[in-house]
C-alpha cells in the first residue's frame, strides 16, 4: 500500500446514531424539566395541597375547643363530615367513631346509602349547634386537617351513636392500636344494626 493511500475508519458512531442519540439527550432533559425542576419552581397539585393540610393541622392543634359550649353548624358535607364555627372560623369537623358511605369524594364514586346517609346528617345537624367532644386517646386531627371529635347536638341526640343505629353509617377505628373512648358501645350498636339489617345493613349487602 502507498504512503499516500488512506483507509476510511469508522469513527464510532454513524450520522443516523449520532442524531438519535442527540434526540435522546434533549428528550431527557425535557423530561427532566418538566417532571423534576418544573415541580420546584412551580409546586404541583399535591405539593399545593399537602402544603393546605400542614396548615390546617397546624390551626386544629391550637384550636380550643371546650366541650360545654355549643358551636353552630355551619353546614353539611356528608354522612360523616361539617363544618361548625369555632373561635369565629370555619372548622371542618370529621365525626369520630363513625363511617359514612361516600358521596363526595374525589374521584371516588358514590356508594350504596351515602346521599341516605348525607340527607339524614343534614336534617340532624342544619340550623343547629353542636358540643364537640376530644377524645385525649386518639388524634386530634387527621391528614385532611379535620378536626376529630364525637359530636352531641343541641337536642341532645349523640350523633355517632344515632347514626350508627339506624344503619346510616359503620363504626369506624381510627388507630387500630387505641382503643377509643365509645367503641364498645359503637361496635355494639352496628351488631344490632346488622343483625335487623337496617338501614345499609339490608340495602347494601
């Protein structure tokens, strides 16, 4: 072979392959972008909302709340949730010991007996006030930023215990590991409940 003859070498990498991997390269980063910088710079949904029940768990921890004052309920959410007016705010009260069908629920359908349910908490609870009653053994508030308490109303119905017994609602343990204060009497009142099949008990199942 002459000195001035050359062999063309590959130098790796085709143009077709070059061009894909630059695709690649962009692709990723765009992802990368979207997904991970994006988040920090502008907070998703979730981060939003999770920021939103940090402060509302924050307020229900300082919240007072005395057992012997009637607080006026503001309204109804569902089977198992309102809002009453603590210390002049709206607060977001989760009924303890009890669970409703659903019927508001994101994304979530509306279950069996839930607007039975929903429609019977209104005609208990509108254009009344309630005494909230902490249970010092289970959490005074949930994820959501809702206030947990048992709830006694200005007629002197105690609510869970109704709703309960007439088949509008389960009894409902918070923390498996405590034992709350009614559960004995709750888990008594759902059995009866089952066993007449009342309410959802001979609807639902």
């Amino acid at each position: 072979m002459k000195k001035d003859e050359r062999v063309d070498k590959p130098d790796g990498f085709s143009k077709w392959q070059k061009i894909a991997i630059g695709i690649a390269i962009v692709c990723g980063f765009t992802m990368w972008y979207l997904y991970g910088f994006w988040d920090v710079i502008h907070p998703s949904k979730k981060q939003s909302s999770n920021g939103y029940y940090a402060a509302r768990k924050s307020l229900i921890q300082k919240l007072v709340v005395d057992p012997s004052v009637l607080y006026p309920v503001v309204r109804v959410i569902d089977g198992d949730t309102f809002v009453a007016k603590i210390a002049n705010q709206d607060i977001t009260v989760r009924v303890l010991g009890e669970n409703a069908p659903e019927t508001v629920k994101p994304k979530w359908p509306i279950e069996c007996y839930g607007p039975e349910a929903s429609e019977e908490d209104k005609k208990l609870l509108i254009g009344h006030s309630v005494r909230l009653e902490i249970d010092p053994t289970q959490d005074k508030v949930d994820y959501y930023g809702r206030l947990l308490a048992y709830v006694h109303i200005d007629d002197g119905l105690f609510l869970e215990e109704y709703m309960i017994q007439n088949g509008f609602a389960r009894e409902y343990t918070f923390n498996q590991k405590k034992p709350y204060r009614y559960q004995k009497q709750f888990l008594s009142d759902q059995s009866e409940a089952q066993k007449e099949k009342i309410g959802l008990w001979g609807k639902c199942l």
